[in-house]
C-alpha cells in the first residue's frame, strides 16, 4: 500500500509549538498569576458565551467522532487515533491525579485576592489544576487529524483551534496558563508518539518501508523530510 506523503504536518506541528513557546514567554514575563489575571479580567457577554460552549472542544468525547470516521472510512488512521487517546490520557492523568493531586484551581487560589471572572452555568472545579486536560487533548487531537486530513488550511486553522480551547479554560477560570503550557506540550509529544507508532504499525502490517513508493523512491516523513 502506497503511503501519502504528510508534508503538510510540518505546519501543524511548528505552529502549535510556536503557540506553545509564546504562552512559555508569557508565563516568564507576567508570572503564574499575573499571566491568569490578564486573560481571565478582559472579559465581555459575548466571550462569555463563545467560550462557555467552545471550551468543550478539549472534551475527551471529542475523540468519540473522530475514531468513529477513522474506523468507518479511514481505517488505517484508527490505530493513530487509539494511540492518541491512551497516550495523552494517560500522561494528563497521572501528572494530575498522582503527581500534582492537589495543586488548586484559581477559583480556590485566587478568589480572596483577585476578583476572579466566571461564566453563569460554568460549573468550577476547585482542584487537579495541573496539567490542562482539555488542552492536552485539543492539540493531541489538532495536530493527529492535522495529519490525517493533510490540508495546509486544516494544519494552520486546527493548532489555532486547540489554543483557543485552551485560551478558554483560563478564560473560564479553570486553570492557570501554567496548566495551559503544560497541556499544550503533553498533546503534542502524544501526538508525535501516536503518530511515530502509527508508522511503526504500518510498516510491521505491510511488511515493507511505509516511506517508500512504488517506484522505489523515498517519500517525505511527518515533518516533510526525505528518506
């Protein structure tokens, strides 16, 4: 089986990284708090309500549609997708359940100091601060489909997506930019990992090279280099 080249990853995987070193110098810049209280104090009706619904884009359940297309009319991409959901749960969850059980969320940290902004109908939760679930999942799965569709439009317009999810859980005072940063960087090394077993699979299924055509010649690999 001829595989596609994936050039067009490169771009999801430099802009989603890009995003992530911007909210690193953020965090450098205005500290923990000071980073959480510029993005959650700018605040209107109408954010409010875009980003009490679309923070949802980081719900696990999202992964639900995705699989589902992948099993019915993408196939060989359901093992890309499994790997993503078993990696980036299982990194988030025990960072947040094992490592850091009892880091406090900003309506527990900061509500005495800050007048912290939240949403009507937003329930908040008070603790498993770190790291972002949501946003682990929003770029795990941004930059997994990114591959998938293969579109140069899709790899800029899906790393920017995942952002805003994850702009919305501070917005929503669910988490610190901290957490954010450290979501952003757990979805994509699950990314990379998913995608890096992937070809691991194809290649052990087909028997053969997966970068190589039929005539021989080598194709470009995730990030648009040539074998």
């Amino acid at each position: 089986m001829q595989e596609r080249p994936t050039n067009n990853f490169g771009i999801a995987f430099i802009l989603a990284t890009l995003i992530a070193i911007g909210t690193g110098i953020l965090i450098l810049a205005l500290g923990k708090n000071g980073s959480f209280q510029l993005i959650n104090s700018n605040h209107n009706q109408i954010a409010d309500q875009v980003f009490k619904y679309f923070t949802h884009y980081g719900d696990g359940l999202m992964w639900v549609p995705l699989g589902i297309y992948c099993f019915f009319y993408r196939r060989k991409y359901f093992i890309a997708v499994i790997a993503g959901v078993i990696i980036s749960t299982i990194l988030a969850q025990f960072l947040k359940r094992v490592v850091y059980p009892d880091e406090l969320r900003p309506i527990s940290y900061l509500s005495e100091i800050f007048p912290v902004h939240v949403v009507d109908g937003v329930t908040m939760r008070r603790v498993h601060s770190f790291p972002s679930g949501h946003t682990t999942t929003a770029f795990a799965m941004a930059l997994i489909m990114a591959y998938i569709i293969n579109r140069k439009a899709w790899s800029a317009i899906l790393p920017i997506l995942a952002s805003l999810a994850g702009y919305s859980r501070v917005y929503l005072a669910q988490h610190f930019p901290t957490d954010i940063f450290a979501g952003m960087c757990i979805g994509i090394v699950s990314a990379i990992l998913s995608l890096l077993i992937y070809r691991r699979s194809i290649r052990y299924l087909n028997g053969k090279d997966p970068l190589r055509n039929k005539t021989g010649v080598r194709q470009r690999d995730m990030f648009g280099k040539r074998h």
